[in-house]
C-alpha cells in the first residue's frame, strides 16, 4: 500500500519512479544508482539577527543525478525544508530535466526558516553564508541554483555577488537573477507559462475549449499568480484563488486584475471583496474543469482525493499528489498532468538563461516565449503519444520518458 502517512516525501517520489523503473525493465542496481542522490551536503549557517543575537540555521545543497549535464534546481526557503524533502525535489528536478531534454542533472538547496519573518537585510546575510557553505560544489558547468519557494530573483542577486567574491564575476552560477544582472527575461513568467500551455494542449486534447473552463488555482506565489494572469489573459474563467491565508470563490468568474491589485494593496487575496471566502482545503473541492495546485508538495492525499470535483488536475507545484491520492484520482478517472512536464517551465528558461550568460547576449521576450513554447509542446506531445501507446497515466508515461533517458546516459558514460 502507498501513500500511508508514515511515507517521507522522498520516498513518495520514488514510488513514482519505481514504476517507471518497472516498466522499462531496469535491473536492480541500476535503480539503486538513479534513486539515490549523488551527493549530499548539510551545513549549519549561522546569521546575526536584526537585534544582535546569533542564530544558526540548517543549509542543504542535494545533487541528486549528474549524468546528463551540470546539476541543475532551486534553493528552498521553508520551515518544511528538511534533508527528506530536498532529497525528493532534487531527484524530481532530475527526471523533470531529462523529459523535457535539457542538458542537467537534478539538484535542490534549502534553509529551514521562515523569510516571512525575516527582514531584508537577514535574509541577506543568511543567503551569503549560505552561499560560501555550498560554494565549492558550485560551478557553472558543476552546479547551478535558481529561485524556489521563498526564494526569488533578489536572493539569486545576493548568491551570484557571494559567489563572485570568491571566484570572480560569474553569472551564470545562477540563474532567475534579476535581468539587470544578466537574468532572461520572461524567467518570473516561466513557470506559469509553462503550466498554461500544458493546460491548453490539454484542454484542445480532451475536448473543453480553455476559454469557457472552469479553473481553480491554489498558491498565489510567482507560480500561482503568473497561472492566473496568463489564464485570464486567455479569457479563461477562473472561479477560485488562494494563498497560504486563505481563498476566495466566485462562480462568475474572478475579476483578475482587481484582484492583483488587492494582492499588491493587501498582501493577500484571501480577503478580497468580489466573492465568498474560502479554506484552502474547500478549495481544492470546488467543482471546476481544471484544478491548478500551485503551492507546497502533498496537498492533495489520501484524505481529501475523493472528495474533489475538478476534470483535470494540473500540478503546477512540485509533488502536490501523494500517490495515495494519485491512485484514487487516477480510478475515479481524473486526468492528471504531472508536475515534472506542467513545472518544466522554470528551469527551461533557467537553461536559456545560462546559455545566455556564456554569450553575454540577451534574447528578447519572443524568442524566450517561442522557444518555450516549442520545448514545452514537445514534451507534451511525446508525454501525451507514450501515454496513449502504452495505455498508461501521463505521469507514468513522463516518468518512463525522464528515468530512460538517465539510465541510458548513466550506462553510456561507462559508470557501470
Ligand atoms: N525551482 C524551479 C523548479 O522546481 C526551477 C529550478 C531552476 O530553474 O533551476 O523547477
């Protein structure tokens, strides 16, 4: 049985990946190779508080698969961000990498903390001691970070000077940094984008046209409210929102960019005047065609699956289903689109961002858009063929897709 509580995220994930490596026949050992990180590292970083008084927080850079490229994947500021959930955003950035054919691996980094409490100047000093704890195994053809949860292009800004004061001016250690500092422009948008386009191919696929859907989106952080704005710029109805506060509900239609206004004004759209107020967890229940999580892992588990009312599932967040409430969802005949294709978004630009840096030569925002679109598609499309040929789920037929393309690298290069 999958899914009990007593899973770690990690392990979650690699129930997943398990039945990719089923499928494609992979030996034992083999396995054993891709599922384990490469490397992992822990360090305690110690910060002097606004106040005077020091304090000392956890740190982890996780390289999760170095086979196809420099490792590649977020830094994570939350006070959930421990070594087990790194670990399994780590290897996920390693199969989203490879699906969508990137030349990376898959790595994450975290800080167990709290940035909503912090101030500007701590979250400074945090990321700088950070940085020079993990600097050595960074690198631009070794390892290179990008935004996250609770992190964003200001903290990628600090990372890259951090960096540079020891090794040089160096851009491209990191990518999402502000454009002014050598960032792609289009990167903030990436993620949402992304994630609309897979709803869209999606939603020409099964039939609805994505103008009348009815959508539903969870998180309100870069991911969620660039979903929003590029869904209603599209002229879909978007019927609910939330963030970490709370929701709000109107079965007209949101009024969008009244309420990124109120998001700016207020801090929240939890309390936005144009609809009834929700809980998140009511949320997720709402009766719409597409159900966007965009907020925190394992949202959607064994207890709430079967009470949601969505057609299509779109994980716009990393490892929003348990798989628990994959099965379920799964059974009931509700169609998921897996996070490692709807995400991809982000670290695809991350990758023209890079690539960028080498040149020190900016694209403008319609080649980024094109050229996203067009890796995008094709992902979904070799997602959508496998899944259709094999008469398996799009998030297996992703997974087969991403572990193959690794493991047939790994033996390439003569590891084993
Ligand atoms: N944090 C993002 C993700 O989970 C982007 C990573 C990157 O750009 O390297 O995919």
């Amino acid at each position: 049985m999958v899914g009990t509580k007593e899973m770690t995220v990690y392990e979650e994930v690699n129930v997943f990946f398990d039945r990719a490596a089923e499928r494609l026949g992979l030996d034992d050992g083999v396995r054993e190779m891709l599922r384990r990180p490469w490397r992992e590292l822990q360090v305690s970083v110690p910060i002097r508080t606004d106040d005077g008084a020091i304090k000392v927080y956890t740190g982890y850079r996780v390289q999760h698969n170095g086979a196809r490229g420099p490792y590649k994947g977020g830094v994570r500021y939350h006070p959930l961000a421990d070594l087990e959930e790194i670990r399994a955003l780590a290897s996920l950035m390693t199969w989203k990498n490879a699906l969508v054919d990137i030349p990376f691996g898959g790595a994450k980094g975290g800080i167990q903390c709290d940035p909503r409490t912090m101030s500007e100047t701590e979250l400074n000093r945090l990321t700088r001691r950070y940085t020079l704890q993990i600097e050595h195994l960074l690198g631009v053809n070794r390892d290179i970070p990008a935004p996250d949860l609770g992190t964003n292009s200001q903290t990628m800004a600090w990372m890259m000077d951090a960096y540079g004061q020891v090794h040089g001016y160096t851009p491209g250690i990191v990518t999402g940094k502000p454009v002014e500092l050598g960032g792609s422009v289009g990167r903030d948008s990436a993620t949402g984008r992304g994630a609309v386009y897979v709803l869209r191919e999606a939603a020409n696929d099964i039939g609805i046209s994505p103008a009348g859907a009815r959508i539903v989106v969870q998180g309100f952080g870069q991911v969620g409210s660039w979903t929003v704005r590029l869904l209603a710029d599209m002229g879909c109805k978007v019927i609910g929102v939330s963030d970490v506060e709370g929701g709000v509900y109107n079965s007209g239609g949101i009024d969008i960019d009244a309420l990124l206004q109120h998001k700016l004004s207020s801090g929240t759209v939890s309390d936005f005047p144009h609809g009834d107020r929700v809980t998140n967890e009511e949320l997720l229940e709402l009766e719409c065609e597409f159900l966007v999580p965009a907020a925190i892992d394992k949202v959607i588990h064994g207890g709430n699956a079967a009470k949601l009312k969505a057609k299509v599932v779109v994980e716009a967040a990393n490892h929003p289903l348990t798989p628990e409430a994959d099965d379920i969802l799964n059974e009931a005949g509700v169609s998921i689109l897996p996070d490692i294709l709807v995400n991809a978004g982000g670290v695809i630009v991350s990758y023209f961002e890079w690539t960028q840096n080498f040149y020190q030569h900016q694209w403008d925002m319609e080649r980024v858009n094109d050229e996203l679109g067009k890796i995008m598609t094709r992902a979904y499309v070799a997602v959508r063929e496998k899944s259709a040929a094999e008469r398996i789920t799009m998030r297996e037929a992703a997974f087969m897709i991403g572990v193959g393309r690794v493991a047939k690298v790994v033996k390439m290069r003569g590891f084993i």
